[in-house]
C-alpha cells in the first residue's frame, strides 16, 4: 500500500469470459468476512468474450465513497499473457508495487516484453502458471480462481482462510463439493509455489 | 455497527433485489435489459429458490412489462419491475397510464445511456427522458442507498399514490460490489407495512373503472390533482426517511449536503457548491475533503429526490454561495441540461442571482475521475464538457 494512501488498489487485466470479475468478487466477499471495506467493479467494453477487460478491486480500513476507476494501482494482476501486446499492465506501477500474471514465462522474459512495449516496470513480477496447474488438479482452465492463492501470498491484505471459507461458501454447492475441494487445493498450491 | 444491521457485499443491482425480497412483492413483470441484469437476475434466483412467493411474469417487451404492473397494481398488487435505457424509454407511453392511476408502483432503474448510436454504459439520459411523466424519481450515490431508498421508495408511493422510480447509475452501481447493511426482513416488513390498494379492481364488492375517458370538464381536474400529489410526496418523503431513521440509523434528508456548512461557524461555510448525483457525488466527496484539507470552502448538495423537485429548500441551501457548479449526466440537447435548469429556475424563484456553472459529464459511460472535479473546481476546465 502507497504511503499516501490508506485504501490497497488492485486492477486486473483479462479478457471476457476469464473470470477476472468473479476473482475481484471473491476477493471482496473475503474483504467483508474480515470486516473490511471492500470495493469490486468491472470495466467492461462491448460485453464480448474475448475482449481485453479490466476489473478494478479495492480494500480498506476505512469506508470506500471514490468510484473512480482505479489509476494508480498497488498491484496489477494480469489472466492472460498474450494482453501484454495490446494492454499497458505496468502503467503507474512502482518499483515496490507487484504484477501478477498468469504465464508459462519466465520473470525475465515477462519483463523483456514489458520493455519491448514501452513499460519500464521496476518492480517485483510474479509469473505463475496458474493456468497449468488449475488443469493438472481441477482439470479445467480456471486460472481466476487458481490465482486467489498467489495474490493472497504476494499482497498478504487477505488471509487464506478467509478466502477458502468464501469460496466454500459461494461455490460449494454450484460445483458440488468434490469440485469445490479441487478448486481450493489448486488455490492453495499456488499460495505455496515460490 | 448496529447490532441488528449485516453487513454484506453486493451489487447495486442484488442489493434492490435483496429490498424487493424483504418488501414482499406481490407481482413483479420483467423484460431483461442491460445493465439492470443484476436486479432481475438476483430477484429471479430468489423466486426460484422459493425464498419468495413473488408471481414472475415473464413478457415479450418492455411496454408489455409496464403494461402488466399496471394491470397488476390495479387489482391490488404490490408490484415492481426493473429496466434501463432503451427499455424505460418503450415504456415511456404507459409511464404516464401507470401515473394517470395514481398507481404505486416501483420501478428500479438502472439508468444507462440512449441510441443511438448503440451504447450499454451509464448516463442519465434514459430517466431525464420521463422526467415530466409524473413518477416519483429517487437518486442513488451507492448500493446502500439503493437498498434503503427502495424501502424508502416503496412506502412513499404507497402514501402519496404515486409510481417511484429509484434511479441507481448503471454499471459503477449496479454492477459494482460494495459494502452495505441490511436490515432484518421482519423490521422492513414492518416499516414498509401491508399494501392496501385503493379501489383495487379486484374487490368485486365496489366494482370501478380504472381507465375511463375525462374530457374537457374534467381532464384538467385530473392533472391538478397529480400535480398536488407529487408536490405532496417531498413533505412525505421527509416524514418516511426520518422514520427510516430511527430504524437503521442511516439519514437520507431530500437532498444531502456535504460539507456545505462545514462548522457551526459561518466562516467555514462553503463558498463554491457543486451539485451532482450518482455514483460521481462519492468521488467529488473525496476530493471536497481533499480541497477543506488545504483550506479550500468547498462543498456538495447532492440530489436525492428529484421529482418531485426541492426548489425552495435548494434555494435556501445555495444561497450563501459565491459560486454554484452544477454536473449533469445527460443533455437536454436544445436546451440547458437538466440539472443547471432546474437549479436555476430555483435560485430565480428565491430572487437570488449565482455565478452558476455547467457541465455536463459522463455520457455513455465516460469515466469521470478525481482529477477533473478538482480540475472543474480550480475553473480550469472549458466548453462545458468534462470529457
């Protein structure tokens, strides 16, 4: 969080369909079992799936009244790597500010590509292949939940058990409990990967 | 945090269908259009999990949804639908029968911009398209001030026998999640009371006509008495909001002032006053609180009701300001944008002469940012246009 500022501002690059909206709502809804203030809403552009999104996520101490978009943001969680063509992910991210982002790269290939399209990002990039490791354990793509576990790792403002017991909560019952369990121990290895 | 008071997550649009469900609808005709999905949408899960006995009944267009609340409110049904844009606008005919019946029915409005050309995000144009169509229109700032202006509302037309809309701001409040309290169902039930209709078609014991022709001895009589009607509901409102009160806590005076009067001592009193609505009247608050930091009298009246509209009590608020600010979010292409007309037909009416300025922002979605308020504060921006 920004010296200045008392409310952690995250903005998520997606594309439709990916999930990025339901990702910043559970988030949220973990925000508000901790008695947070939470603020989640999407940016969308034509309502198509595929197309660049952006999903803005607030947390708090204190009561949320701005409702503007965010553009200074604390950390940028990307869902897709092929929007680093098209998208500026690192704009207005710090050198102690974080990226997420869901890649088969590497740190530096990230940051390579970053460089290649203008951003001069300084900060700490954590690619994890969120993807593969939501195909491997739930058998599905689901990388918007997958990447719950390492935006609760990299942010530390929300609590892992928080995040397990909304999701529990939420999803338990739409993806019945076997699946429910396999979507939580994806969530949880990517908490755990380095 | 009031003990009876939960505090949740939700959308504006699951959060006046989390105030229907405790009202306890009787009928609710919908037809979906974007962006008020979420209201339907949340209200709909709720029907179908049986957590409401709600008759849902699914039409063909949006003139047939209003059509069916009019038919349903008249036999006696607490009734409420949902629309936006496009959909309020093929409504816009029976808008007026609903009024002309003196029926009260709820209306949720997301409200979003007009074709053409073709565009699904917020502005203001779609509810200052029926702002002579005699409902009752209620402005939100945020998901929670949807869910208790939807209680709020709903009493009120009951009352003053008047169709309310209760406008939220497409996508940044229907679609955004936000923290609220809720109430308990049992106190909303309670405060809201049993719907009694008057002359409901269905009591077949005193049969009427709803619907019958007045002609050119008694058309005139009619309209008289909407217009008393609707100047009757801000006096109602007041009385119902300060009962509101006592139940959540929560104030909602008919229009609020920010920081206007910012101590008991006239020295601090705000010396510019913006006055806007919606989802933009929470980040002007943040940047008012930004400017009274280094010293700035600045201050916002944000607009609650607007039908039926506060002249004088807006006029007695501005009168103290140097200057006035005035942000619409739809034109009135021809003429001044809402807003600046009627704030200025106010000040007219009280005889005081403002340095008044306008702006119309936000069309079709536009972003409005914290930047530029204090930008349209600092009188660096021209054209009228926050673009």
């Amino acid at each position: 969080m920004k010296n200045h500022k008392d409310i952690f501002e995250v903005i998520f690059f997606a594309r439709g369909g990916q999930g990025a909206k339901t990702t910043a709502e559970i988030l949220a809804q973990a925000g508000t079992h901790e008695d947070k203030f939470v603020q989640a809403f999407p940016s969308f552009g034509p309502e198509r799936s595929g197309a660049p999104t952006k999903t803005y996520l607030r947390i708090s101490d204190h009561e949320i009244r701005t409702h503007e978009p965010v553009v200074d943001p604390d950390l940028v969680v990307v869902l897709d790597d092929t929007l680093l063509d098209s998208q500026e992910v690192a704009f207005n991210l710090d050198k102690d500010e974080f990226l997420i982002i869901n890649t088969k790269m590497a740190e530096h290939e990230v940051r390579e590509k970053l460089i290649q399209k203008g951003g001069k990002f300084e900060g700490k990039i954590h690619p994890i292949d969120a993807s593969g490791i939501s195909l491997s354990i739930i058998g599905q793509p689901r990388p918007n939940t997958v990447i719950l576990g390492k935006f609760v790792q990299v942010s530390g403002i929300i609590k892992m058990e928080s995040i397990i017991e909304e999701f529990r909560r939420i999803f338990e019952k739409k993806l019945g409990k076997e699946n429910c369990d396999k979507n939580i121990q994806a969530i949880e290895k990517a908490y755990d990967t380095i | 945090m009031n003990k009876k008071n939960k505090k949740l997550a939700l959308t504006g649009g699951a959060a006046a269908a989390e105030a229907l469900k405790q009202i306890d609808l009787d009928v609710m005709p919908i037809y979906p259009i974007t962006p008020q999905t979420t209201i339907i949408e949340t209200y709909a899960g709720f029907e179908a999990n049986g957590e409401v006995e709600t008759e849902m009944i699914k039409v063909e267009s949006e003139h047939s949804a209003m059509s069916a609340a009019i038919g349903a409110s008249s036999a006696g049904a607490r009734t409420a639908t949902a629309t936006s844009s496009q959909g309020l606008a093929l409504m816009h005919e029976v808008l007026y029968i609903a009024s002309g019946f003196r029926l009260p029915i709820m209306m949720l409005v997301s409200a979003r911009a007009l074709a053409s050309p073709i565009n699904i995000h917020g502005d203001h144009s779609d509810v200052m398209g029926c702002r002579d169509s005699g409902w009752i229109q209620l402005f939100c700032e945020n998901g929670q001030e949807v869910y208790d202006k939807t209680i709020i509302g709903m009493k009120l037309a009951e009352k003053v026998k008047l169709p309310i809309m209760v406008i939220m701001d497409g996508f940044n409040t229907s679609h955004s999640v936000e923290n609220l309290e809720i109430l308990e169902t049992k106190v909303v039930q309670e405060f809201v009371g049993e719907f009694e209709a008057v002359s409901p078609l269905l009591d077949t014991e005193n049969p009427v006509t709803y619907g019958a022709v007045a002609l050119q001895n008694s058309y005139f009589e009619f309209r008289i008495d909407q217009e008393e009607a609707m100047k009757n509901a801000e006096e109602e409102y007041e009385k119902i909001a300060k009962d509101f009160e006592k139940i959540s806590g929560r104030k909602y005076d008919i229009f609020e002032e920010y920081r206007i009067e910012d101590s008991a001592s006239s020295a601090d009193r705000a010396e510019k006053i913006m006055v806007l609505t919606g989802s933009a009247a929470g980040t002007a608050k943040v940047v008012v609180d930004k400017l009274r930091e280094v010293g700035e009298k600045v201050g916002i009246l944000k607009i609650g009701l607007f039908r039926p509209f506060p002249h004088k009590k807006i006029a007695e608020s501005l009168k103290n300001a140097k200057e006035i600010i005035v942000l619409d979010r739809a034109q009135s292409i021809g003429t001044f944008p809402p807003f600046y007309s009627e704030i200025t037909k106010s000040l007219y009416e009280a005889k005081e002469i403002k340095n008044i300025k306008s702006y119309v922002y936000g069309l079709g979605g536009r972003d409005i940012f914290q930047k530029q308020i204090e930008d349209v504060f600092a009188d660096k921006i021209e054209g009228g246009y926050i673009k």
